[in-house]
C-alpha cells in the first residue's frame, strides 16, 4: 500500500483545501477527533485491558489529527498554529482565519471590477 500525502494549505483557494483535508482525514481513520472534539477521560483505577487500549487508541488518534493538519500546511501558517493543542482548534482557527478572509477578498475583487466597469 502507497502513503498519500495530505493537501498542503499555503494561504490560498482556501475553499478548496478543508473539502480535501476532510476527505483525506477520513481515509486516514482521523476525522472523528475534528468532527467530533470527543474529551479523552482519564483511565480509571485498576482499568481493564480493553479500557486501557480505547484510551491510547483515543489520545493517539487526537495526537495524529493535529500532526496531520502541521504537515498539510506551509511552514508560514505552521509557525500561527503551532500555539495550539487540539486538532479541531487548529481546524477552526484555520476556518476563521482564511474562510473570512477569502470572501473579504472576493468581495473587494467584485467591487474593484464594478468599479472598473463603470469608468
């Protein structure tokens, strides 16, 4: 079996890249750890063998996710990530971050072609 490399995120067409992050997490068996933020609970006193595997399989999985969202993106945007814990918190800080900043983009390129258009 051959590795696939995540999609690497430099900034931009931020629109494209989430959709094929996503897809590549979830071959990947890491889109739960994003999708649904799950807590890892402590292991409990005297825990059983099956308790102690869900538990390493759990935190190991959350480990994975936020590995594999610093290698899909370029060192630049790593350095603004590198703060956080958590995948997810790395997903939404990149959605906020350039989802927004796409559409104020986009909406100051219509503007500037209306513009233009009219004169």
């Amino acid at each position: 079996m051959f590795a696939i490399a995540p999609p690497v995120f430099d900034g931009e067409n931020y629109q494209a890249w989430p959709v094929k992050m996503a897809a590549y997490m979830e071959g990947s068996d890491l889109w739960e750890a994003i999708e649904q933020d799950y807590e890892v609970a402590s292991l409990p006193d005297n825990p059983t063998m099956n308790q102690i595997r869900y538990h390493k399989e759990r935190t190991t999985s959350k480990a994975k996710a936020r590995s594999c969202l610093y290698a899909a993106v370029s060192p630049t945007i790593f350095t603004r990530i590198m703060r956080l814990d958590f995948a997810k918190e790395i997903w939404d800080f990149l959605k906020v971050e350039y989802e927004g900043n796409e559409k104020v983009r986009s909406m100051e390129l219509l503007n500037l072609m209306r513009e233009f258009e009219r004169q």
